[in-house]
C-alpha cells in the first residue's frame, strides 16, 4: 500500500472511493490548492476522503532496509558516494594550492620589483639634487663660461682682489652712513625698558621639522613696518613667516644639511643662506612675489658658517670652517674676493658680521679668537682674545662703537676704539653656553641666548637685566633677534618653534623712551 503522491507507504492512511489511496497530509494540501483528484483529476472533497486503521507500533520501513542485502547495497551506494565526494575534494585542494603558490610567487615578484623601483628613484633623486647643486642654471647662477671670465677677472685684479668701483662703493656707504648716525636720535617708537620688562610669551609657531634640532639663525626683514622674519632651521630648509598676519609665506627647500645662518638682503625679496652642505644660496622673489633658489655659490670646501649683508645690500659675504671668508656681488652671485689669514688663522670661522658702516667685517673662530678685518684691504687689523671656547655669535652695536660676542663661557663686550674688552656678562647659573647675541637697531638693548634661557641687557643703565624669559624647552635658545623698534623678541628653540615675546595686546605702556635713552 503506497500514496498515490509520494510513491512511499503513508503513515496516515486515507483512501478515495475510487480506490486510490494518498498520505492524509499531502492530499489535504492538494485539495487546499486546487480542489480536485490528484490522479484522475475529478472533483474531491475532504469529506471524501475515508481514513484507513494502520498499526501505530511499527513504522513502514523502507524496503532496502528490511533486508541484510538492502542493507549492503545502501552502505555500498554511500561508501561510493563518500568516495567520489572525496575525490572531488582533494582535487579542489590541489587547485586551490596551485592557485596559492602562483599568487605567492607573483606578490614576491611584485615586492622586489617595487624595491628596486624605490631604490632607483632615490638615487635618481640624490644625483638631481647633486646636479641641481653643482650645475649653474639660468636662473642667476653662473655658467661654466662665466667662471673662467670671473677667475680671469679676479686673476686681472691682482692681490686687492676687488676693483676700484667696489672700493669707492664701500667707502661711499661707509661716508654716508656715519654722516647719518650723527645726526640720529633714538626714535620715539623704541620700547622702554619698562614695556620690556612686561614682554611675555605671545605666540609659538612650528616652522620645521621636529626631530632635527630646531631653529639654528633668525632675521627680520630690515622693511619699515614688514614684520616679515625668515628662520634657518636643523632640517635644511628656510621658512620665511609673516608675523603680523601669523602665515608661513614659504618654507625654501635646497639645501641637503641644516642652516648656520640666514639673512634679509634689502627687504623680503632676497634672503641669503649659509649651509653645513659647504654651500650658500641666494634667493629671489620672482614677479609672482614666490622666493626661488637664484644661485647656489660653491666656493667654500667646508660647512659655510655665516652670511652677512654689506649695508649696501650690494654685496654680501660668508665665512667657513674651510678658515676663509668670501666676498661676492649679489648683482652677479659672482665671487670678487676669497680671504685667509693664513699666517695667523689655522681655524675654521663659525660667525662673522659686517660693521654697521660697512667698512669693518668681524669673525669669530674656532681657535676662541675673534678677528677685526677692513674689508676692503681684506687685511686682518685687529685681533680679540678672552673667550675659553669657540665663539658662537656676534653682534655690532648702531652706534659703531661695540661689539658683543659670545661662546660657553658668556658674552664679552669690546670697544672699537680702544681694542679691548671693558665688560663681560656671564653665563647663566649652571653654566649654560651663550649661543646667540643680537643688538637692536637703536643700539639701547642687547640680547642674549642661552642654554638655560634669553635675556635682555638695557645698554644705557649699565647693562643690567631688563627681562629674563626662562620658559624655554630643553636646550634653550640657538637663536634671538629684536623686531623693530624692540617692540618683540623672536627666539628660535630647538623643538623647532619661533617663540614671539612682546607686551600683551592693550595693556598700557609704563615708562617713557627717555628712560631708554638716559
């Protein structure tokens, strides 16, 4: 007895009255959905349908089952089954790892290729960069052609190494600004050693890189009202940023070591660099206004120390650890001039500044020396000695009359006109190297950076402490320089931020610029 439907023994039995029997289940669900005879396709109803008594102990099994040979015959029909999925199985597998191993070969290939493609481009890069140091463009800077004709023309100038019309341009500057000095006065504008003493920390701007050693030179544009500073820092790079406004201008990239000295020629559209890669550049805005390497100036065969503007803004020089100073026309980038004192200088030169009238230049060694030359001799006529190390930096005074070094041991102040040191500022309490000394323009106050923190001397009352800001990182200050009319103190740290000190915003001035002056 097997259902009608489903072909296996129903364990609910119901039959038609033709005969025919079905599974109560499946028949039901036949009728719900089309209401007739399964088989012969007649009208039937559920009322039609005559349930059988089966026995409940015993369920029907399925005939292969109720036998040892069915038995076997289905355990044999699974085992091939079993069988043939197995097969099938390790077939995929194989495939699979086929799949695998060539993916894994093809990433291999891939991370090699993408490395030597890596090590090509660095060392495409390094040799553009070499090429773009040794090889003049046509952008200011010489070809090969211009520098035979400047050694024939430096070989044709003989021993003096300048011509006349440089001679009679440096005195004419000299002539002119030492007839201005005279009649100047301290300008109203100046800030009083009262507003100083009021200077607190007004804004910090990270303008390098961190991690390679900070801010190492600071200049202000020398243009009235500019407040425009450019910064020389450990990674190689200049920034120039513009204070008032509180916006990096332009961050000028050429250089492969970091910057020793950076400089202002005239006013924001030429900047000076001095680099430990043995080179100097200068840089021209162009008619965009936007700063570009104009010349890359190779003279020196060592770290170039320092750059200093002559106050004509038409010529310029830098100093090195190769124990020379070069002379150079900012016109041409040409050099007219390289100067050692080999006779008495056997060490290199770490700072130099051109005298306020341009007439003298000063340097400052390794050998703790500091040396007064007149520049347009070349001729070495004066020689400072007192400090205990290398000499870290200098600055002459406006009025013409001093000059300030320093190295580990403090700064030391010299007379001109007596050649001899009449004061010495210590270091800081624990011994603190001086690293940075900067007069203001008026020649009333006297900046100091430290190891331990920067300090403000008032020139006029005895060269005492006006100021001490301490709140410096580790390291303290490398570099520091007044804004105009000493209205701000910049100094550059070696955590690779420009700190502006200056008066709080609104708070009235106490004290008078007569103070400054008396």
């Amino acid at each position: 007895m097997f259902c009608a439907i489903s072909g296996n023994v129903p364990e609910e039995p119901v039959v038609t009255s033709d005969g025919h029997v079905f599974e109560k289940r499946l028949v039901l669900k036949h009728l719900e959905e089309t209401g007739r005879h399964p088989v012969t396709g007649d009208e039937l109803k559920k009322e039609d349908l005559i349930p059988l008594q089966t026995s409940k102990t015993v369920k029907p099994r399925p005939s292969p089952v109720a036998s040892i040979p069915g038995l076997l015959g289905l355990f044999h029909n699974e085992w091939d089954a079993l069988m043939l999925e197995t097969h099938s199985l390790q077939q995929s597998l194989h495939s699979t790892r086929q799949e695998l191993a060539h993916a894994l070969y093809q990433h291999d290939a891939a991370c090699r290729v993408i490395a030597r493609l890596s090590r090509e481009r660095d060392e495409a890069r390094a040799a553009l960069e070499a090429a773009a140091a040794a090889v003049p463009q046509a952008n200011g800077k010489r070809s090969a052609e211009e520098d035979r004709d400047a050694s024939a023309a430096k070989k044709a100038r003989g021993a003096d190494g300048f011509g006349a019309e440089v001679v009679e341009a440096m005195t004419a500057t000299s002539t002119r600004l030492s007839k201005a000095r005279k009649a100047r006065v301290v300008p109203p504008e100046l800030a009083s050693p009262a507003q100083l003493a009021a200077f607190s920390l007004q804004a910090s701007q990270p303008l390098h890189k961190t991690g390679k050693g900070g801010i190492k030179a600071i200049d202000v544009s020398p243009a009235a009202g500019s407040g425009v500073v450019a910064t020389g820092g450990g990674d190689g790079a200049v920034a120039v940023f513009d204070t008032a406004s509180g916006r990096l201008v332009s961050t000028l990239k050429g250089h492969s070591k970091k910057i020793n000295s950076v400089k202002f020629m005239g006013d924001e559209g030429v900047v000076l660099s001095a680099s430990s890669d043995g080179t100097a550049r200068i840089w021209r805005a162009g008619e965009d206004g936007v700063l570009t390497s104009a010349a890359v100036l190779t003279e020196h065969t060592a770290e170039v120390t320092a750059v200093t503007p002559h106050p004509s803004n038409a010529y310029f020089v830098t100093a090195s650890l190769d124990k020379s100073w070069a002379f150079y026309d900012a016109a041409t980038a040409t050099c007219l001039s390289t100067v050692k004192d080999e006779a008495g200088m056997d060490c290199g030169i770490t700072t130099a500044e051109f005298h306020p009238d341009g007439i003298i230049l000063g340097t400052g060694c390794q050998d703790t020396v500091v040396r007064v030359w007149e520049a347009r001799q070349q001729k070495n006529v004066a020689k400072f000695e007192g400090h205990t190390g290398p000499v870290a930096g200098m600055s002459f005074s406006e009025n013409g009359y001093y000059l300030a070094t320093c190295a580990a041991d403090g700064v030391k102040l010299w007379d001109l006109r007596k050649l001899k040191n009449f004061r010495t500022l210590a270091p800081p309490d624990g011994g603190a190297a001086t690293t940075s000394v900067h007069f203001d323009k008026s020649g009333q106050y006297l900046a100091v950076g430290s190891g331990a923190d920067a300090r403000v001397y008032a020139t006029k009352q005895d060269w005492s402490v006006v100021q001490t800001f301490v709140d410096l990182p580790k390291h303290g200050a490398n570099a520091v320089r007044f804004g105009e009319f000493a209205k701000a103190l910049y100094v550059g740290c070696a955590d690779h931020n420009l700190r502006t000190y200056a008066a709080p915003p609104g708070e009235a001035a106490e004290g008078t610029v007569e103070e400054a002056a008396a």
